[in-house]
C-alpha cells in the first residue's frame, strides 16, 4: 500500500489512491508499526549470549529511537529501517545485509561499524546535509556528515 500510495512525482504520499478498506489497514499499520518498532529495539538493548542469532531478514521498522541498540548477529537482508535513530547503535556485528534499505536513518551516528556494512551504506544510504533523518526529522550538517563517517572509518579494524 505505501507503494501504491507514494507519487513518485510529487515525492509524496497520496492517500487518495487507496480503497477504503486499504486506507483502514494503512492507518492501522501506521499505527502499529512505530509501536513494534519501539518494542523490538528495547530487546536490542538487552545483553544476550555472543552467540545469539537475530533474524529481522524481511521486516520493516519505522519511527524508531534505537540508540544504544546492540545487533549483533543480526541477519537484516531485505529489512527497511525507516526514519529511525541508530546513535551509539552497535552495527560492526552485522554480516548479513544484502538489500537493506535504510531511509532518512542516521547510520553514521553509530558507535561502531564493519567496513562491507560501511561501504554499503555509503553507497545505497549516504549521510546528506539537510536531509531530515530519525524520527524527531533532525537535520545532519555536511560537516557532522563527514566527521561521523570519518569518525567510523578510523576505527575499523
């Protein structure tokens, strides 16, 4: 449905192009999913065994405050994070990431990252100045852009 909703040529959503009966699950979802989102980052922060596997592979999060998150281990191919915070997330233990979509998500705030991860996200993701990011639409100068990712460049190992 937000496919079906977006007009790609005003960049904007168009709710006008939805059934009645998808307008009302749009809402719920609209409803619900920063709600599951808020739930599934609060695990995130909770210490758990080195060797614990997390599969978000196929899901889709949206309006999130996951700073502090910690996701290792997690396999988030073809995943959507969506207007969320990852300051001081812990991304180096991310190996699994073919498709991530990540949109206005602050990624560059992270504590730390693992260079494919780095390198993807700069390219399919990159930090531009002005741009609003998160769920609170804070703004990212080029100069914060370019100090957080040479910030998380210097310590890859």
């Amino acid at each position: 449905m937000w496919n079906k909703s977006w007009d790609v040529n005003k960049q904007q959503e168009d709710k006008s192009r939805l059934s009645k009966q998808e307008l009302a699950t749009y809402d719920y979802v609209e409803m619900a999913l920063p709600v599951i989102t808020s739930h599934i980052g609060g695990v995130l922060k909770i210490e758990r065994p080195l060797d614990a596997r997390i599969d978000l592979s196929g899901t889709v999060f949206k309006n999130g405050d996951w700073q502090r998150v910690n996701l290792r281990g997690a396999n988030l191919e073809n995943a959507e994070l969506l207007w969320m915070d990852l300051r001081d997330a812990q991304l180096d233990g991310v190996t699994q990431f073919a498709g991530l979509h990540l949109y206005s998500t602050n990624w560059w705030h992270a504590k730390s990252i693992n260079k494919p991860l780095l390198d993807y996200l700069r390219t399919t993701s990159p930090c531009t100045a002005g741009k609003p990011y998160g769920p609170r639409d804070e703004m990212s100068s080029e100069q914060d852009c370019e100090s957080s990712v040479r910030r998380l460049t210097s310590q890859l190992k």
